[in-house]
C-alpha cells in the first residue's frame, strides 16, 4: 500500500444521516444490544427510523443503562429490554415470548451476538473454540430457529439481519475460531432463507469490516485496529451508526425481494 497516497475525501466519518420512517409502525427485536457497539447502533437506528423496540442483552445492568438512553431520545415510542443468555435455548426462547407479549408482535429480529478474541489455533484450547462458536454461530441458529417458530404461526409476514463479518471471507491471523463461526453465520443465514421463504420471511446479513467502538477497543490491540482500519478503502474504520443504517435498510420494504444475501460493509480488499 501506497502510505503518501492523499486522504480520501471519505476519510471523515459523515453526520448520521436522519431516520426517514424506514421503520414506522415495526416491532423490533435485537440481541446483544448494550453498550457502545453494532447492536445497539441497530437498536438505536431501529428507534430513529420509527419502530418500536426491544432491546436484549446478557449484562443485565448495561442493558438497562441502554434501554433508559432510548427511552430518553425518543419518548414516544416504546422501548423496553430483556435479559438473555445466546448460549441458553431456554433464555431465546424465552425472548422471543417475552418481546412478543411486551410488543403485540415482531416484525424484525436483528441478530447481532456474538463474541470473539485473538488467539494462534495452535494454542487455542477447545473452551475457547466453543465459546466463540457458541456464542456467535450456535447462539444466531438458536434466535432464528425461535423466530421462525414464531413467524410460522404468526399471521404476518418477518424480517431476520444477521451480523456476520468480512472475516467469514477474509484469512486473518490469530481469528480461526471467529472466522470459523462468521462464515457458518453466512451459511445459515443461507440456507434458512430459502426455508423462511415457506413463513414469508426474509433472512440477509451483513458483513462488516470494522467498526470501531469502546467495547472492540477493549478486546484487540489499538495497534491492531488502527493497521486493519488503515488498509480499508477510505484509510478508517466504519461508524457503529454506518453499519446500523444497513442494518435498517435489510429490515425495511426497500429489501422486500432480497433474502439469503450477505451485504459487506467494506472496501473488500481481499
């Protein structure tokens, strides 16, 4: 790479662009929601552009910090929370009922968990490998299968986004075992949309390359980031709000004919 190349005009991160009712009158669900991240970014979006939403998240305080900020900005819609292990069939399940009774209904589930770290495969231990798998793959099947099972029996039609990664596309050094699972997100997201089809749902997911926050700042090196967020097209990491606002778009009718795709949020430089 070429570093005396001159800064992209791009290089700047723009003024969020303003909600148009994308999502005006949906109920909308999203997983791994609190903090600074994609997932609440889509939650947040989801609320900017007019839904309803339920946020959910393991950390039971973070969670209420997040839905009390909502709540805040935009008063008169509702937004509420609910607490929810991926790693428990019974916590998804669970979500699912519970966003349903507190909403009316779902229309949008966001499936942004997931989890994942560095680590030489060399070194990398079976826990480790199955932490991440679980979490970021087996916790996504888990969703969709409980919204599916809702959707079927629902009478209207359903939305599911799925977070992936450009890195279920991209070799990475030390990231096998998130890889491994972003990929299977993709494949999932695959597969189940040709049988969401059967339920009128649609299924896509997006694949970002990197999207700098506070809680991904705290789990790989700054150098790291920095060198990944120089390499991408503009020379800088994406906005959580940037990727949110795909996010938006794969839930709302201007994607009514899209199902089984993965969108990347990137320059795809591989």
């Amino acid at each position: 790479m070429n570093d005396n190349r001159p800064a992209s005009p791009l290089a700047v991160v723009p003024e969020e662009t303003p909600g148009h009712g994308l999502l005006a009158g949906k109920k909308v669900v999203v997983t791994a929601a609190a903090g600074t991240g994609i997932g609440f970014a889509s939650a947040r979006r989801a609320a900017l552009e007019g839904a309803d939403v339920v946020l959910s998240d393991f950390h039971e305080r973070r969670l209420g910090e997040s839905v009390a900020a909502l709540a805040e900005e935009f008063p008169g819609q509702r937004i509420d929370g609910i607490t929810c292990n991926v790693q428990s069939t019974a916590d998804v399940d669970a979500l699912i009922a519970g966003a349903a009774e507190k909403l009316g209904q779902i229309d949008v589930l966001i499936n942004n968990a997931g989890f994942g770290g560095e680590g030489e495969l060399v070194d990398m231990s079976d826990e480790d490998w199955d932490r991440v798998l679980d979490i970021t793959l087996n916790g996504t099947f888990r969703a969709t299968r409980a919204a599916l099972r809702y959707f079927r029996d629902a009478p209207h039609n359903g939305v599911i986004v799925n977070n992936a990664s450009v890195l279920g596309w991209r070799a990475q050094r030390a990231q096998a075992h998130y890889a491994a699972a972003k990929a299977g997100v993709m494949a999932l997201t695959r597969c189940s949309a040709i049988e969401g089809a059967d339920f009128g749902v649609r299924i896509n997911a997006i694949a970002p390359s990197i999207a700098r926050h506070k809680f991904l700042e705290k789990s790989a090196p700054g150098e790291l980031l920095d060198s990944l967020a120089a390499k991408e097209a503009y020379g800088r990491a994406a906005d959580v709000w940037e990727v949110a606002a795909t996010v938006a778009m794969l839930a709302s009718d201007y994607a009514t004919y899209m199902t089984g795709e993965v969108v990347s949020i990137s320059s795809q430089r591989a």
